[in-house]
C-alpha cells in the first residue's frame, strides 16, 4: 500500500487527478484530470488513434451521450444492465451484494443469482459494515442514469458505452466507406454507470472515458492478413475454465485455446500498444471470460488484465465477438434494414468489439512508471506518455536571463514541443518537481548561456548533462 499512497500524494500534489466537487464534499466516481493528468490522457488517446485510425485504417466519429430509450430497449441495457443491490434495514446505505460477500467471506462471486447471494448474507450473518445492521433482500438495479428530455419529458439515457451509437450510423458509415469490409470505426468519448458503490478510485468510476473500437466483419470470415506480426508474442492467459498457460498467440490460436483470429490479433496489438504506454509485459495477463461472465451480446470474450500490487486485476480492455446481436437488435426495432450485400452475399455484417478504458490505463501507466531510488521519486514515462517533453528553467530570476530562458521556451513551442516553463524555487526543486510528472529533458539557461549561446540538458532517467547549442536543441530532445 506504500506505493499506492505515495501516487495518491503526486496526483493530488502535481495536478494529475484529484477528486471532484472538492469544496463540497466531493462525491465518489467523479475525479478531475488536472493540467498534467489531461496531457497525459490525451497522450494515452493519441496512442490509440494512432494504432486504429492510422495502422489499422479506421474511421473516427464522436456521437452524443444521451441516447433515446429505444436504443437501449434494442440493445438489452434496459433488461439486463444490472447490478444486484441489497439495501441496510436500519441506515438505508446500499451496496454491491456480490462485492459485500466477497469482502466477508474471500470467495468469487461470478455467475452467482439473487438468491444464492441472499443466502450467503444471510447464512453468514453478513450486516452493514456502516452501522450493523440487517441487509434486505437482494434485487437488480439497473446502471444507467435516466433523464428526460423536452417537454413533455421523454425517456432518454445517458450512455454506459459508445459502442451503441456507433451502430445506430452503420448504413450510413457503409456507404461512406464504399461498402468494402471489414471495416472499423473508432470512437472516444465519455459513458456513465450508476456503481452502487464506487471504490478504488480510478478504477471504478461512475463518468468515465472509453475507446472502443467496432469491426464490421463477413461472419465467416473473422480473420487478419496481418496476424503474423503479432503471431510470436508470448503472453500469460487464463481461460474460461481457470486453466493458465504461458505461450504464444499464434500456439494458442492452433490448440484452440483462442478460437478467433481476429481476438487473437488485436489481444497483441492490444499487449504492443499498453508497451509503449509504459506498461511492461510481464503485468499483463490475458484472461478469456466465464460462460456465466460473459456478457449477454457476446459469443467469445477475451480481456488483457494488468496485475497490480496495490488493487489486485484491474481490466484495462475486452475484445468480443459480439456476432450480430447489436445490428439485428436495432434493425428488428427501428425497422431499418441492416443487411448488406456484399460479393454476391446477403447478411448482417458480424463485429468483434475492442473496448479500452482510458481512466484504467492510465493509473496503470501511472503505477507501471513510477521509480523510487533513495534520494528521489519519479515517473519514468515514456516521450510519447510525458506530459511535457521539456521543461525550461533560468538558472536565476535576473542578469538576463529570465529573458533569455524566454526564447528558448518559444524556440521550442513554435516547434511545436510541449514545453513546461518553471522560475520558482532552487534549481534542484525544479528537477524534483519534473521528475515527479515525468518531464525526459530538462533545459538549463546559465551565465554561460549569454557567453556562449548552449544551455544544459538534463536526462531525467540517467540524470546525465550535457551543454548543446541552442539552435540544436531541438533537434537534440527530439530526436536523442
């Protein structure tokens, strides 16, 4: 718990993340993305564009939050988007019932019903941990957030995940995309479940980010040409049985340990892309979904889970073959035909869904990179994560050269460098505070700058200096 402890503190202490509503009270499942924590998360969700949008040629769109009743009707949220909640008799405080007997009793409860659960709680003389007293019966709740929308009010939604609204412009994306599969379509954005309870932090969030990634695909036909590059990762996966191996995709794609190769295919783009997020391999596992777990659209679920020393697996994305369900879904309610024809073929296209969070990722970056040596602390993030990849210090507030650190810092910004300006304090505070958000370079301007026009550069990984011309600077940070 000491490194857990020791993140909390930068988060909150560098403007990475801290609680929302702050001066009220705050309120579980919300949390602000401060000046440093918003570089680092669109960062996080640049990488991913750059893997779908530009690697795998996917479309980008971004669609509304709220969604009419009858989307989620279609879908099967509003039947089957449930949690099964129990309810203190005396306090009135809710909570998770399959969480609250894990807690009590350390057992799995996946795939268990309402009644089993009431039976443990009951068996075992589970009470409220707040006041004691006797829980109610176990129930469903659903997790949506309902609101309404005109007036006279109709029934809308706030969505717990894009994926739905991706499907609702399918005909439309087709043609756009001259009717060619397969064919994927790429959106981030926000969702938002009502969690009963909301715990660790970023893990569990009540409004949160999502990529999720919808591949159209011929139903027989859910292959890629580009496999091979991913063929020879090795990886830990557990099956749906708890079976646990250690071996490759392309060996666990021929003993039928992963059925699909296009789950298989983007499980290692998936484990290459969390690599150079800062994520180091070894963390990672692949865990394929029980029947009882699965989720109720989903023929096959595979997801990559990074083990954490302080909050245990924490899912970091899903990779399904959700077949048709959604499309079929949507077209049997609206009426609009989803079928196409395509090569002399009439069906509903088949997709396989890769779902990432970007809130979980990014506390897992976060973990992943912090280093703790005796005589400081810092986050080892690689360029592409760092929030700024310079920071620009005068070594003193006069003589010049306040001025002069000024036109290195607008060198670098008019080259586009994200750059962090920082006069306040020693010399040796300002590389703590850049170590601490994870800055690689940090640039000097000295006496010896106005004599001769180079400036240190400081390493934050080697802590290594070297003096460099100022007109190479860039050329320097960017490309060393």
């Amino acid at each position: 718990m000491k490194m857990k402890k020791k993140i909390l503190d930068i988060l909150k202490r560098r403007g990475i993340v801290y609680p929302s509503f702050e001066i009220y009270g705050g309120a579980s499942g919300f949390y602000d993305y401060g000046p440093i924590g918003s570089r680092i998360k669109h960062n996080i969700e640049n990488l991913i564009r750059e893997y779908y949008v530009i690697w795998e040629g996917c479309f980008e769109v971004e669609c509304p939050t709220l969604s009419p009743e009858k989307v989620w009707i279609a879908s099967g949220h509003v039947k089957n988007f449930t949690d099964m909640l129990t309810e203190c008799l005396k306090c009135g405080e809710s909570y998770r019932a399959d969480h609250l007997v894990e807690e009590h009793l350390g057992i799995s409860c996946e795939g268990k019903s309402i009644d089993e659960l009431y039976e443990l709680i009951r068996g075992n003389e589970i009470h409220c941990p707040k006041c004691n007293g006797t829980l109610d019966r176990v129930y469903h709740y659903n997790l949506m957030f309902k609101t309404e929308v005109g007036h006279p009010g109709k029934i809308w939604y706030l969505r717990p995940e894009t994926a739905q609204s991706t499907y609702l412009a399918f005909k439309r994306l087709w043609e756009i995309g001259r009717k060619q599969l397969p064919m994927g379509v790429l959106q981030i954005g926000r969702s938002f479940r009502n969690e009963i309870s909301p715990r660790q932090g970023m893990i569990r969030l009540r409004e949160f980010n999502q990529a999720e990634i919808q591949f159209f695909v011929e139903p027989e036909k859910k292959f890629s040409e580009r496999f091979h590059e991913v063929s020879n990762i090795k990886a830990k996966m557990v099956t749906k049985d708890e079976k646990e191996v250690v071996t490759s995709l392309a060996d666990a794609l021929r003993r039928g340990i992963i059925k699909i190769e296009m789950i298989a295919y983007f499980l290692g783009r998936s484990i290459q892309l969390f690599e150079e997020m800062g994520i180091k391999r070894d963390s990672l596992k692949l865990r394929q979904h029980k029947d009882e777990e699965r989720a109720f659209y989903s023929s096959d679920t595979w997801d990559i889970e990074f083990v954490s020393e302080n909050l245990g697996r924490i899912e970091l994305v899903g990779i399904s073959d959700r077949t048709d369900y959604d499309l079929r879904a949507h077209m049997n309610l609206s009426g609009e035909d989803m079928t196409v024809n395509y090569e002399g073929k009439k069906f509903i296209p088949h997709v396989i869904e890769v779902a990432y969070g970007i809130d979980r990722p990014f506390y897992c970056v976060l973990e992943s990179c912090l280093v703790e040596e005796k005589e400081r602390t810092y986050m080892k993030f690689p360029r592409r994560i760092a929030p700024y990849l310079a920071a620009v210090f005068p070594l003193v507030n006069k003589d010049g050269i306040p001025e002069k650190s000024r036109g290195v810092f607008e060198l670098l910004r008019k080259n586009r460098v994200y750059t962090l300006y920082d006069q306040s304090g020693s010399i040796g505070r300002r590389y703590a505070r850049a170590d601490e958000i994870g800055i690689p370079f940090c640039i000097t301007i000295d006496y010896d700058t106005l004599e001769d026009n180079t400036v240190t550069i400081r390493d934050r990984d080697t802590k290594e200096q070297k003096r460099v011309k100022i007109d190479e600077v860039v050329d320097y940070i960017v490309k060393v």
